[in-house]
C-alpha cells in the first residue's frame, strides 16, 4: 500500500474532534486510508444496499452496533442518519469515535451542516501526489506518462491500463454520481459538456459560450458546473481581489482534479500522443496547480491559491495568498529555461514592489536567479514552499 501524507493529519484530528469526515473523489483512497489508519474500528460501506436499508429503516438499531464508534464509508448515502450521530456524540467525550467517508461534496456537507456542525473535522483526499510516489518509488521522471497516468491509486496499485481505468471511471461517474446528485436525464449532453470543460482547461471559465456548444442554458450549465465541483471532478481557481490599480480578470479559471481523467476526456491515450497535442501546456499547468492543493488538503489547510491577470493580458499563474502576502509562481510546460520565464513575475515584482517568486517548468535543473527567483523542475519542487 502506498502511504499517504493525509495520514498523519487524520490521525491528528481524530484526537481533537469527535469525527472526522474525509472526503473526495470516488477512487481516491478514502476508504484504504481511514481503515489502515484506524484498523480497531468496524468500517461499514453505506453503499451496500442491505447495510443502507437497515440503517434507513434503523437507525437507532444500525448505530446501536458500534458503541466504540465505525468508519461509515459513502455515508451521503444515508444522510438522515447524521441526526442520529449527532445525539450520541453529545452524549459522548470520546475523541474521534466516527469516521465519515464521503465521495460527494455537496451531499455529506449538507448533512453535517444540518446535524454535526462543531462536531467533526474535515480532511480533503484527493488522488496520489508526486511527493506519495516518490516515497513509493512509483514516480517515473516522465512528465508526459505522469499526466497521463494521473494519481488514482487503483492504476498504481493494481496495475490496470490507465486509459482503460479512466474510461470505465468516466462512464461509472455519468451513470451513477450524476443521478444520485442531480437528476440529470439528458446524459449523453452532460458527456458533452464534460469532454468539453476537458478542452478549456487553463481557460477562464465562459459558461454561455459552454451552453451555446452543448446546447443548454447557461443556468443548466451553472448547474452542471456545481455537479462537477461537488463530486470533486473539476476545481475553478479563482481571480485575486487585489487589482493594484488596474481592470482584472473576475472569472474562474477551470482545471480537472486529475490529469489523466482530463486526457482520457479528450482522447489521449498515450504519453506519445500527448507530446503534441494542443492541450499539453494546460495540462501540465493543471498537473502543477493541483499537486499545491494537494500538499495543502493533506495538511487539513484550506485553499489559499489563486491566479491574477489584468484586462490587457499580464498574468500570474498562481499566487499564493498566506495572510495577506503574496507569493507569484509561474508555471511553464517546456524543458529549457529561457528569458521569457520570467516576464510575468518580474511585471509582478514591478508593479508590486515585491521581491523574488518561483518557477515550475518541465526540464530538470534547478536555480536561483539574481532577482531572487527561484526555478524548480516539476518533480523535485516543494509544493507548501
């Protein structure tokens, strides 16, 4: 099994709150992580039809079974039970008693907003990172592979096709997430539009042009949009408030929580034929912006990362915003460090007064520059810096 970082942070919350709710995409280790974490707790799946059912009809009864307290995997499934939970917690001083599983965002947040507010912690799992690969001695210094592969554990651990795992991801996720979250009838429409977000990767985020290619109203799309954000496929990284005197940018800008989801949507199969596929800066860029909020969610730390661009074109790929200083990193899909790397964080310094900031590329050696500017290769940088 391949350790994860988040593990440590888990185990930490679990002593401080009396539950702690881990949640992210399907497939991304939620339910590996809490039972090797915990292993004395009986884990429940609220998937399992009979189990949901007995704890629908039950609830009393169902809970009745774990005076110590369970892992209670995809509890979304169940959330009248989170009422129930919140009773016995009360009743309880014991320290991290129920663990929570869940796959859809919107759902289990819901619920614990009603029944378990105060009550419990969150953690944010996503797929594995360059830093849990590495350790696993899993991480091949091929960027393109790398991006294609994405980070789901299943591909790594089980050793399946990584453009044969997406695929049956893909279909399972319309055909099942989507109903559960959304009734959404017109699937084949939804695919569309999925494939099609899949394209604008790195792009602000325009949903009438959206609606206009698939089809729909931009409302629906507003909709589908949310659908995508809660089930943890898609992340809009958000323009910085500050303008500095000058028009900026105040749309999102979107990109997939994994990479290799994103090429299998828009049909790269190989690391090969990624090499010169028009998307493969932006995917790059997404790779680089994700693998920040990963070290950020595995710390329990909530997202500080934005990206700023002015009406005339000049932009920051991403600044991190840690209470109010400003930290600007570019990020760049080639292998050979050129002048032109440095353009937007020198017009950020600029304008700023600031000093220094730091570069991602694709290539393989690592400098300071004069300015204070800091230049990493994609698979040795520090993403907390």
């Amino acid at each position: 099994m391949i350790e994860r970082i988040a593990k440590k942070e888990l185990l930490e919350l679990s002593s401080q709150f009396k539950s702690v709710a881990v949640i992210g995409p399907r497939q991304s280790g939620k339910t590996t992580l809490t039972r090797y974490a915990f292993p004395e707790k009986p884990y429940v799946s609220l998937e399992n039809p009979d189990t949901r059912l007995y704890a629908e009809d039950d609830p009393r009864g169902f809970l009745s079974q774990f005076p110590n307290g369970a892992i209670l995997d995809e509890a979304q499934r169940t959330p009248k039970l989170f009422s129930y939970i919140q009773q016995i917690l009360d009743e309880s001083s014991y320290k991290g008693k129920f663990i929570i599983t869940g796959s859809n965002n919107f759902l289990l947040q819901e619920s614990i907003i009603q029944s378990l507010a105060g009550r419990v912690a969150y953690i944010k799992l996503l797929p594995l990172s360059i830093p849990e690969l590495k350790s696993a001695g899993m991480l091949e210094e091929n960027i393109n592979r790398f991006i294609v592969k994405g980070g789901y554990p299943s591909i790594y651990d089980q050793n399946i096709p990584a453009n044969k795992w997406h695929q049956n991801y893909i279909n399972t996720y319309i055909e099942k997430d989507v109903r559960q979250i959304k009734n959404i009838t017109n699937l084949s429409a939804f695919e569309r539009f999925l494939r099609l977000c899949a394209g604008r990767i790195g792009q602000l985020l325009n949903m009438n042009s959206l609606g206009i290619e698939v089809g729909v109203d931009s409302k629906t799309i507003a909709s589908w949009i949310g659908v995508l954000e809660s089930s943890f496929v898609i992340h809009l990284l958000k323009p910085h408030h500050q303008n500095f005197n000058k028009r900026i940018v105040k749309m999102p800008k979107l990109y997939f929580y994994d990479t290799g989801l994103a090429t299998a949507l828009l049909g790269i199969q190989n690391d090969l034929q990624l090499d010169t596929h028009p998307s493969k800066g932006s995917l790059f860029e997404n790779m680089i912006i994700i693998e920040m909020l990963k070290a950020r969610f595995n710390k329990g730390l909530n997202d500080n990362l934005y990206f700023w661009r002015d009406n005339v074109g000049n932009e920051i790929d991403v600044l991190i915003d840690e209470a109010g200083i400003l930290r600007p990193i570019e990020i760049k899909a080639g292998k050979t460090i050129n002048t032109d790397y440095f353009k937007g964080i020198n017009f950020w310094n600029k304008l700023t007064s600031g000093n220094g900031g730091e570069i991602i590329y694709a290539g393989t050696e690592s400098q300071i520059r004069s300015n204070n500017i800091s230049v990493y290769p994609w698979y040795s940088f520090n993403p907390e810096f």
